[in-house]
C-alpha cells in the first residue's frame, strides 16, 4: 500500500511561539489506515491534524520547515482548497465550522464546492445521512442542534464531500457512550470497506483504542508511531485495561476488554467488589435541595418534574445521552437559568451564582479575558473581595507551571483547566463542572480527580455533569442517569454504572458490577 | 411537504420594497404600521431564541436612533415645528433599521451566498458574514454574561466591562477564523461549483414577493404623481394624513406574516 499521508522532516513554530509545536516529524501514514494521535494536552497533535490540509502553515504563518504531502501534493504549494477533494478536516469544535443553516445543505456545501454533479450530489447526501444516522435531522437548522448532533452533521459533512483521508480532532469529545461507539463503528466501516484513511486525534483512549491499527505518540512536539498497543503502553496512561495491564505486567497489554477478559480468565479473580468508604459514607446535612423542578429553552421542555439532593461530602455524576437535560440542571442549580416550576435551594436558600455555587460552563473559553492565567484566577478572588493570590488554585490543578501564560496561547485542555480554577476559586460550597474532561489528557484528569475529591470533603460538595464514563467511574460518590427530563436511576456508582449496558466503566465489563477503577482491582488482587 | 425555508429572493424584496416605502414617506400613521408590520412578519417566522434576541437589538437601535435624531434639535433652535420635524426623520430611519432586523432575524445570510452568480460570490461572502455578525455576537454577549456570573464576576460598569468584551470579541474572532478556515478546507473557491436542490419559487414566496412590489409601487405612484401626502406637514404642524390605498399597501407588506411560517 502506498503513503497517502507523509511528513518529512516537518518542523514548525507558532507566530509567537518560542519552542516548536512539532519538531522534526518523519511521518508516513498508509493509504486505508485507522491512525491515532495520542499525548498530553498541548503536545502538538492539534497542529499536526491541522498541518495535513495545509491549515498549518498557511492559515497560521509562522515558520514551517521539512515537507507534507498529501496524496502526492506539497501543502506549500496546494492551498487547502485545493487539497479538499483528497483531505477533509473536522476541527475540534465543530459547531463553528458550520457554514449554512440547515443541516442538508451543510452536507452538500463541499460537493458544490468541488462541483459533484446535482444527481450524484443528492445520492450521496442521502447516503450520509443514513451513515451516521442523521435523517431525522435533515431539515433542522444546525444552530439548534445539541454538542453531538453537532458532531455527528460535522462528520457527516466532511464525509459527503468524499475525502480519501478523513482528520478529525477529537470527534467524541461531546458524544455520550453510545454515540461515540456509533461514530468509531462508522468510521471503521468506512476504513474497512471503503478504503478510507482515518487520522484522529483522542484522549479517551478506552473509546477508540480497541478501533484504531496506527498509534502516533506526542511527545512535547516529538512523535513516535507504531502498533497501538506499543505506543499507548509506553505513554504510561492508557485506557484503564491497558493501565491495569502494565499494573498486573500483562504480556501482551490489553487495548480492549475482551482482550483484559482473556487476560484476566488465567490469573486469580479479585473476591467481592470493594467498599470505599468515601462512597457508601453516611449522609451528612443536605447542600442542594432540588423539588419538582421543571424547566425548559424556548418552546421546549428540557426537565419535568425533578427531585434531588445533594448532601455534604458527595461527588454527584450526572450522566445521561447528548439532550438528556444535564447542562440545563445544572445552570439551575446555580441560579444562572429561571426554573418554570418547582424549587431549587442551596443551603437553604434560593442559589446565588458565584456565590453559593460555582459553574464552569462546557464552553470554558466563555469566561477567561485576562492577559496571564494567575489574573484569570485573581479576577475570582478580587470579585469576592479575597485578598490572597492565585497560587493555590493554580498548584491544585497542576497549572502552576503555566501562571504567567496567556490562556489564548494554551492548548484546549490547558483552557479548560484554567476556567476550572478560576472557578473554583469562588470556594463556593457547591462546584458545578459541565464536562470538565474535553481535551485533557489522562493525567490531567488524575489531578482534576484528586481536586473535586477535595472539595468534597469538608462539609462541600461538587457536581460533575460527564459523558466520560471513566471519569465517573473514579471521581463520583453517587451517580444519577437522567433521560427525558427525569432521573431515571440513583445511587452508588458501582450499582448504578454496574447495571448499565452503556454507562459500564471498563473494570466493570471486565470484572462485573461494584468494580470501577484499575486501583481497586490491584489493591484487591494484592 | 417542502419543509424548506421561503427562497432568500422573495426576502431581499420584500425588504427592499418595505425599505422603499419607509424611505419616500415621513408620515407616523405610515411609519408606525410598519413597524407594527414588521413585528408581524418577524413574530411569523422567527426559529429560534437567537433570532429573536438579533431582531430586538435592531428594535432597540431603532428606538435610539429615533431618539437621538430628535435631540439633535437641541443644537439649533428649538419649536415644536422643528423637533417634530426631527422626530419624523429620527422615525424614518428607525423604520429602516426595524425593517432590516425583520430581513436579518428571517433569512440565512449564507443561503443568500449560494445564490449569488458566480462572479458576486466573494462579496457575497463578505456581506454574509458581515450580516452574521449581529446575532453572533449577541448571543455571545448573553453566555459569556451567564459565564462570569457563575463565578461571582457581574457586567455592570466599565471596570467590568473587559470580562463581558474581551471573551465575546475574541470568541468572535476565533469562530470567523475557524469558519474561513473550514470554508477553504472544505473547498470553498476551488472553482467548478455546482448547485445543489436549487430552492424552488414556492407559492409562499411568491405571496411575499408580489404583494410587496405592489406596495412600493402604490408609494411610488403616489410619489410621483402626487395624489397623497407623504410628508405631512410640520410648520405648523397639522395632523397626518392616511389615505387608504397607500394603507392597502402598508397591509400588503404584512401577507409574509401569514404565509409560509416554518413549523415549530
């Protein structure tokens, strides 16, 4: 098979930049490959995405030196609209990219763009559409739709114009569980039986790792690409099978959990599924009383009819599809968004927004607007009258590296952490976090972990509203699943999530029910 | 069924030929009914939420400029005949301005682009994105305002004024940016463009585009040949006039009001 995607000896920096975002790549991708870009936040995988269609270096300047070429074509000397019959990009968010209003057309705004014939065009638009599940939104106008209809039309887009290499940037970010399954099956489905090359960028691994044949390992600027299971076992945070694996010295490492359940079949089973006591602790005085809460957008009822609490001490997980009504319970709680019925109270009294309640908004780059990270955080404090600096919170979340950085010039992941300790800085006694882990890297969201844990304690408690299973699985001390605007199940992560088809973390379809974290296996076994 | 929206052609004339009537007359009977026209129009077919906040900026722009076109009386000399004079004008325009809001809130700026030949596509584009930038930007300014109140930080006074601008301008910038880029990747300019499902003349379209030709050309006429007052008039100041023809065709602007609605 031939190389569809090269770089040679690709070296570029930013505008501003003062080391290289990738240095000296040597890259050779075959035609029909299943590619994965894995690695810390910020470590150049964005950029190298962008620099397939020539994004990079020509919509960005900066220096570019070495070679890319695409199907055989320069990225110097091709614009990226002249790569676009070969090389379709799909940016990490995707809700921007849109360029017309319904959702049909957007689909064949690339075709008319290369001039695909009206016929053709109308088949493939319906083809697509069926792909990725899409028909029932044809008419809808892409401004309305949620996070993962977003991304699956932006997908579909990309599709219809019939690239031969498909880039994506983080494509399951804003997908629930079972969306995300859906857009890999279907991406496979196009590398298998269509020939296509895939190339995308992720950083939860366990939703794409079992999928892909190609690893490319980031780091700082540097790459390395092999066997999946080569690269993600020497980047020492895998998915939670593979991480389990390197704990127990499985040989070879597991990337699936049917490859962790033959592991596991020869060795010593773990005896009960454990107690954490921080989990099936007593209930303390309750934070948030939610009664009969019914709220809605416009002309559409988003929750009917929902009864909540939140004691002292609880990490409560939020799950449920793309739409099920999570942000919104959220902004309720913290006051931001009018309930049409029922009541909500913190502490007893109706929520004051930043004051009884912090909520970091999934869009997190709504809220930085000052020059260094150590003033986006100061901004919290200076607005409740604190006196003390920024420190602290930065070091909690392991940015203190990064406080006299511009948030502008930081990585997605990187953002996101910094408006989580701007809002965390407010010390309200209820933290709010709507999606907290796009674009973090694992060991970003460790340390993301340990500090909602901490919040917790101490007579506080935290929210987390989370498509990402894993991070449920590890963070949560209770977890509720809504769907149609109600809750549809309460109670202990290990039942909960054990009890789920779509919601099960890893350890649990390896293992069954109660067992949700790698650690807990190891220290049982051990 | 064609769910799909009225063609982008009869919204460019409706709101030329309600632009035009507002412009030949400074009578409040005529100005005021087509405010209360477009409204109609506008409350017919609004989508969505964003829509609805970009129609009541232009409202807003209009009252203020009918406000401040009559303050500028207070720089020469002030009598009843010259402010309501001023006022007339001030109303002319905020007409304008609410008719325009009414073609902004209804019609997708980047439909009309696939429309344009050929040649007038890259203007086109300018104009559309110069066009998106209204609503963009207000719903910017209402998330990143909900953004910084969930961490104690409120918009009121200029101090403040960075944390509401800063993210909205640049938020702003970084989503046109992404935008252009996602246009060219995905081939925008690369020549041999086709069309596809070109948007029919439905008969709703029809329904808004011909009634409102024939309303600008019952001003026109009366323009012309001078058979109504349009400019009533201020020293001294005598009450409006309101022929009824000219009516008529102030009502003949509002059909876009109960034709071709989207469904909700």
């Amino acid at each position: 098979m031939s190389d569809v995607l090269r770089f040679d000896a690709v070296t570029y920096v930013y505008p501003e930049g003062a080391r290289p975002a990738i240095e000296d790549v040597d890259l050779a991708i075959a035609e029909g490959s299943f590619a994965l870009a894995v690695g810390p936040t910020g470590s150049g995988k964005s950029t190298l995405l962008r620099a397939s269609n020539g994004l990079v270096p020509q919509f960005t300047g900066g220096t570019f030196t070495g070679r890319v070429s695409v199907d055989g074509r320069d990225t110097l000397a091709h614009a990226p609209r002249r790569l676009a019959d070969v090389v379709a990009f799909v940016p990490q968010d995707p809700g921007a990219s849109f360029v017309l209003d319904r959702v049909e057309d957007e689909l064949a705004y690339g075709m008319e763009n290369l001039g695909v014939d009206p016929v053709h065009m109308r088949r493939r638009v319906e083809e697509t559409l069926d792909l990725l599940d899409l028909p029932g939104l044809r008419d809808r106008s892409v401004r309305t739709l949620s996070g993962g209809e977003r991304q699956r039309v932006a997908i579909a887009a990309a599709l219809a114009a019939g690239p031969r290499i498909l880039v994506l940037d983080e494509p399951t970010s804003q997908l629930d569980p079972q969306g995300a399954e859906d857009v890999m099956a279907a991406l496979q489905r196009l590398v298998h039986d269509h020939g296509m090359t895939v190339l995308l960028a992720e950083h939860r691994l366990e939703r794409v790792a079992g999928w892909v044949d190609v690893a490319i390992g980031f780091d700082h600027g540097r790459v390395r690409s092999g066997t999946p299971a080569d690269v993600i076992g020497h980047l020492g945070s895998g998915p939670p099978v593979t991480r389990l694996g390197q704990m127990l010295g499985w040989d070879p490492l597991p990337l699936t959990v049917r490859a962790a359940r033959a592991a596991a079949a020869g060795g010593p089973r773990p005896a009960l599924p454990p107690r954490d006591p921080a989990r099936n602790g007593h209930r303390h005085g309750v934070v948030a009383e939610v009664r009969g809460l019914r709220a809605s957008y416009a002309e559409t009822t988003v929750l009917r009819g929902l009864d909540l609490d939140v004691h002292e001490g609880e990490v409560l997980a939020v799950m449920g599809r793309n739409g099920a009504g999570k942000s919104t319970l959220l902004r309720v709680l913290a006051g931001i968004h009018e309930p049409s019925a029922g009541q909500v109270q913190i502490l007893g009294a109706k929520p004051r927004p930043g004051v009884d309640v912090g909520l970091c908004p999934q869009e997190a780059d709504e809220l930085l607007f000052s020059d260094s990270v150590e003033h986006e955080v100061r901004a919290t404090l200076v607005a409740r009258g604190e006196a003390g600096g920024a420190g602290p919170w930065l070091a909690a979340l392991g940015i203190a590296g990064l406080a006299a950085r511009h948030p502008r010039d930081l990585s997605a992941g990187q953002r996101l952490l910094v408006a989580t300790a701007a809002v965390a800085a407010t010390d309200a006694p209820l933290l709010a976090l709507d999606e907290p882990t796009r674009g973090l890297d694992p060991a970003s969201k460790e340390r993301l972990i340990g500090f909602v844990r901490a919040h917790a304690l101490g007579g506080r408690a935290a929210v987390v509203a989370t498509h990402d299973v894993e991070l449920a699985a590890a963070v949560a001390t209770r977890v509720v699943i809504l769907a149609g605007g109600e809750v549809i199940a309460d109670g202990d992560p290990g039942a909960v999530l054990g009890d789920s088809r779509v919601f099960a973390p890893q350890m649990t379809r390896v293992f069954g029910p109660g067992w949700l974290t790698p650690d807990q296996v190891v220290e049982a076994l051990t | 069924m064609d769910r799909r929206p009225v063609h982008p052609m009869a919204w460019i004339v409706w709101a030329t030929s309600a632009g035009f009537v507002a412009f030949v007359t400074t009578d409040p009977v005529y100005l005021l009914l087509l405010w209360a026209v477009s409204w109609f129009v506008y409350a017919g077919h609004r989508v969505d939420a964003e829509h609805a906040r970009s129609f009541r900026l232009f409202l807003t722009g209009a009252m203020v400029a009918v406000a401040l076109r009559t303050a500028l009386v207070f720089f020469g000399t002030v009598s009843a005949a010259n402010t309501t004079f001023s006022f007339l004008e001030g109303l002319r325009l905020g007409t304008i301005l609410v008719i325009f809001g009414t073609f902004n809130a209804v019609t997708d700026p980047f439909g009309l682009v696939r429309m344009a030949p050929r040649h007038f596509h890259e203007p086109a584009l300018a104009a559309a994105l110069a066009l998106s930038i209204a609503p963009r930007t207000v719903a910017g300014v209402g998330r990143v305002r909900d953004a910084q109140r969930m961490r104690g930080i409120r918009i009121h006074g200029a101090r403040a004024l960075p944390a509401l601008a800063v993210p909205v301008l640049e938020r702003g910038m970084e989503e046109a940016h992404t935008l252009a880029e996602s246009m060219d990747a995905r081939g925008h300019g690369a020549g041999r463009r086709s069309r596809y499902r070109p948007q029919p003349w439905t008969g709703a379209a029809i329904l808004i585009a011909v009634p409102a030709i024939a309303a600008a050309a019952t001003f026109l006429a009366a323009s012309v040949g001078g058979w109504a007052v349009l400019h009533p008039q201020t020293s001294p100041i005598v009450w409006p006039e309101a022929d009824p023809l000219l009516l008529a065709g102030i009502g003949l602007l509002a059909v876009p009001g109960v034709v071709g609605r989207p469904e909700r």
